[in-house]
C-alpha cells in the first residue's frame, strides 16, 4: 500500500487555507480535507463553548481519517499519495486558548499522536473576506494569531513553510515545499 503524505494547511481565519488546499488538490490529482468547523458551525450555529471545540477537534480528526481512507481506495494514479488538510489541531488548540484561555487534554494529546509531513502557514497578507462564521477583522489580532502559529511552527519538528503574498506565489510556494518534502527521490514531481 502506498504511504500517504499529509500536508497540512494552518493559519489565522480568512487567510486561504482552503483555497491554496483547491489549487494544491488540483495540481497534484488528488483531493483534500476541509475544515470540519465550518460544517459544524454551519450546520449548530455560532454560538460555542470550551465544549463546543472538542466536539469539532473530533469531527476534524474524523474527517480526516475518512479522506485518508478516500485517497488510500482510489486508483494510483500520478500523485493519489498526497493528501492535502485544511485545519488540524493546532488550529483547534490554537482556538481554544485564544478564546478560553486552556486547550483540552484530548486535542494535546492528538497534536503528539498525529503526523504530519508539512505544514504550510497562511500568512494575513491578504484580505480578510466577511462570511457569518469570521470572527476577528481586525488586523493586529490577525497578526497576533499568525505570530502564534509561527511559533507553534518553529518550536517542533515537521518542515514548514510560509505561503504569503497573491495566490499564484502562495501556490509556487507551496508546490515546491511538497515537491522538496513530501515526493524528493519521487518520479511523480
């Protein structure tokens, strides 16, 4: 069975996560997983509690696994190994300490247990779009989130990369980020 890479997309709200998330999936044939939370929000309102987040931190990491299982039962063709995530854990932890202050055991405890290949990081540098379900407009707090992701980025092991400026830049960006990490020695690049 051919192993499955993971690249996850993370970042402050309305930052392009699951627009770069399309491209890529296009770009490389294959498909991607989309944040659970809008689902969930969509589907019980935008009122949420402490509680509310491990609910979603769970419907995300099943979502996931679901895609994985996606990927893994379609024909091999040119690059079905990748998969492309938009939101993981750090996002959600990220989310429950900007808002309450505390993350939940149980999201900590996934972030140690999953694996990732690479990270790509949304940077603020484009603008922030309303929809019913954003939160935070204002740019010094879009900065303060994209500064606490970096963090997160700098203080663990798997590769990152920034993906900043239009989408066709933040696109190349990310392209050679998967080709260097995630397919070096593949003949699929």
């Amino acid at each position: 069975m051919q192993e499955i890479k993971k690249i996850a997309t993370i970042g402050p709200e309305s930052t392009g996560k699951s627009t770069i998330c399309t491209m890529l999936a296009k770009h490389y044939n294959t498909i991607w997983c989309p944040e659970y939370a809008r689902e969930y929000m969509l589907g019980h309102g935008t009122d949420y509690t402490f509680e509310t987040l491990i609910e979603i931190g769970k419907g995300q990491l099943l979502q996931e696994d679901e895609y994985m299982r996606k990927v893994q039962s379609q024909p091999l063709t040119v690059n079905h190994h990748l998969l492309f995530i938009d939101t993981e854990m750090y996002v959600v932890k990220v989310w429950c300490e900007y808002v309450f202050g505390k993350c939940h055991q149980f999201i900590l405890d996934e972030i140690a247990a999953r694996k990732y290949d690479l990270y790509l990081l949304c940077n603020t540098d484009i603008q922030w779009v309303y929809d019913e379900l954003r939160e935070y407009p204002n740019e010094k707090i879009r900065q303060e989130l994209f500064h606490i992701y970096k963090d997160i980025l700098i203080n663990q092991n798997v590769p990152w990369v920034e993906l900043k400026g239009d989408y066709d830049a933040r696109l190349q960006t990310a392209i050679d980020a998967v080709n260097q990490y995630c397919l070096k020695g593949s003949n699929d690049i």
